[in-house]
C-alpha cells in the first residue's frame, strides 16, 4: 500500500510541473510575458499563493489578450489542488512523511474538485460576452 501511494505522491508533483509549464505558457503568452519568468513565479509556493491572491480574489491582475481556455483552467485548478493538499495534509497528519505520503492521494482528490470550483467560478462571463 505504501508503494501505491508513494507512486500516486510522485505522480501527481509530476503532473504539477507539467501543469505548471503548460500553465506558465498560456500565462505569458495571454500577458505578454516572460515564459521563465511566469514559471518560476507559480513553481514556489509563495508565488503560486500571491498569483492565485492577484488573480482570483482580488481580481486585480493586468488584462489578458485572450481569456482563459478550458485546459488552462483545469491545469490551474490542478497546481492548486496539489498546493492546498500539501498544505492540509501538513496540518491533518502527524510529521511523519509516511503518513504525509499515505494522505497526499485522497487529499489531492477533495482539493482538485474544491480548486476547480473555484477557478471556473465566474468563468462564464469570461468566455469573450462583453457586457451590456
């Protein structure tokens, strides 16, 4: 069991650098940015909360190009989701990475649907309608 989870641990930060990538691009593309300089910015956990604080709470971000696509959505939700389940599992669980690695999985899962809620919330007026 401890095999299955350390795989599914290691699997879901692999998938979160290349979310993170595909994400960075999409970002600097949309923003007319600097790739590397976006990617390194969302890969370190202050960076990724003081996006996410910019950007979806105080919705005080410079205008896109282009809005947000679905995909890039989902990948924004998904580096989230292994945030917050980092985060929760490092207050739920006792300091033993055993543990940590055991719960990393199920808390990913809850975090990816609670992140996706809130990343797609308010998307619908995002999709290109301009406003009456």
């Amino acid at each position: 069991m401890m095999s299955a989870a350390l795989a599914f641990t290691v699997g879901i930060y692999i998938g979160n650098l290349i979310a993170l990538g595909y994400w960075a691009r999409a970002e600097a593309r949309a923003r007319n940015g600097s790739v590397l300089g976006t990617f390194l910015l969302l890969s370190t956990g202050f960076g990724l909360v003081y996006y996410l604080w910019v950007r979806y709470v105080r919705n005080d971000w410079e205008s896109r190009s282009e809005p947000a696509d679905r995909r890039e959505r989902v990948v924004t939700a998904y580096s989230l989701a292994v945030l917050l389940a980092f985060v929760v599992g490092a207050f739920v669980t006792p300091p033993d990475p055993m543990m940590q690695v055991l719960a990393l999985p199920p808390l990913f899962v809850v975090s990816f649907v609670v992140s996706y809620l809130f990343v797609t919330r308010g998307s619908v007026g995002d999709s290109g309608e301009t406003a009456a």
